[in-house]
C-alpha cells in the first residue's frame, strides 16, 4: 500500500476524531463542590446583582421559564429568602431564557423578592457547565462551593438546602 | 481513482461528523415547547394506534424519546 495513502487516511481519521470530540466535549469544566465561584461581574450579567456577595452564603440557581421543576423551586426560594435573609443568605436566580421577555412573563405568575438576573450571553451558565435543568450550587462565605444540586426534587433538595445553608450561617455566627 | 474516492469519503465523513452536537440544558427551550410533545393529539394517536392493530395487529411501542424539557 502506498505510504502517502497511509497517512493521507490517518490524517483524516484523526480530523474526523477531533471534529467529533470537539463537538461532544465543547463547553468548560463543571464547577464542582471545592472550587471557587467565578466572579460574577465578569459575565456581563443583565440585571441588579446583590451589592455584596463576599461574606455571604450564596444560593445560586440557574432557572428558565420553559423548565418545570423551575416553577416548583421558585416559592421554596421565596421561602428560604424570607426565613434565611437577615442572617446573611444572599439568593440570586440567574435565568438562560432565550429572551428577557420569556423571563419577566414567568415572574408575572411567580413573583419573587431575591436577586434575579439574565444571563442572556449564556457566559456564566457556559462556564459553570451545568448537567441538568435547573441547577443550583451553594457558596460558603469565601466564595467556595459547597454543593451543587442538579435538578430540583422537591421536598429531598428543600432539606438538603435548609441543612447546608443552617450549617454555614451557624459558623458565621460562630466566627462573629 | 482509488485517491478521489478515499478522499471524498474522508471528507463526507469529516462533514457528517461535525454535524453531530450536544444539545446543553440550557439550551433546550425549543424542546421543552408543547409541539415538541409525540402525545399533544390524543385524537390522532387513537387512529394512529387503531389503523396499525387493524392493518398489522400491532400496538405499543410508542415510548420513544426525543423531545421535552429533559430537566431533573
């Protein structure tokens, strides 16, 4: 057999390869539960971010309109927000809708009073790599997370929510 | 000859294969619509089911994925 055959298909092989994982692994690593947070006002993120989020345990929850399990997590939030918010929780919501206009129509119907923003870019939500729909991640005081929840499944990730988030604001008070 | 025909099919390939994509979780909104849904038309799925027993005594079958919000 030819030589030059021989590496012409190899060459090809190994496009055809590379194309394909390209196409499969394309995104950034999943943050994952030890590593800090991205700083958030690097993603061009539309809407009021909370003043100050150092110091602060942060829930942080990626949400759309189009995502059922979204609509069951919005009044467990509210909930947390009210129950959790003078003792230092901070909730930020950041909504991938396609459109801001999708957003704001599902905040008609689910009202909330925790910081909402848009990741209309898809920045933040790329770089965080996300498995599933919605998906939250809690942050300590220095920024680290401490547990990323993928899915809301009701009443298991309200526990799992209301533990952490005791256990991290029960240590500020304990530093205090 | 043989070259042309190697290459062309390199080249197919290299072409289909850069059409594959992972669809991101985020980036399903278009899925999660109700058209999306195999099972929106009650009506149509009972004919449907009806004319295949009728025609090829078959029935089921029908849970085959695609479209939807894939959340959770």
């Amino acid at each position: 057999m030819n030589m030059s055959l021989v590496k012409k298909s190899l060459f090809t092989g190994v496009l055809a390869l590379s194309v394909l994982a390209t196409s499969a692994f394309a995104g950034g690593k999943p943050i994952k539960v030890g590593d800090t947070f991205p700083d958030l006002t690097t993603f061009g993120l539309e809407g009021k971010l909370p003043a100050e989020l150092k110091g602060k345990v942060v829930l942080l929850d990626f949400w759309a309109s189009w995502c059922g399990p979204c609509k069951e997590s919005f009044p467990v939030m509210e909930e947390l927000h009210k129950k959790y918010a003078d003792k230092g929780l901070v909730i930020l919501a950041v909504n991938v809708d396609e459109t801001a206009a999708a957003m704001k129509d599902f905040l008609k119907e689910h009202p909330a009073t925790f910081a909402i923003v848009h990741d209309a870019t898809k920045k933040l939500v790329g770089t965080a790599n996300i498995s599933s729909m919605p998906s939250s991640f809690v942050l300590g005081t220095d920024g680290k997370v401490v547990a990323v929840h993928k899915g809301f499944h009701g009443k298991d990730t309200v526990k799992e929510y209301e533990t952490e988030i005791e256990k991290l604001l029960s240590a500020v008070v304990a530093k205090q | 000859m043989k070259r042309k025909i190697l290459a062309l099919t390199g080249f197919a390939t290299v072409l289909l294969l850069s059409g594959c994509a992972n669809v991101k979780p985020w980036e399903r909104s278009t899925l999660a619509d109700y058209t999306m849904r195999g099972d929106r038309d009650p009506l149509t799925i009972s004919l449907s089911e009806h004319m295949w027993f009728s025609r090829e005594a078959a029935s089921g079958g029908r849970g085959v994925g695609g479209g939807g919000c894939g959340c959770n």
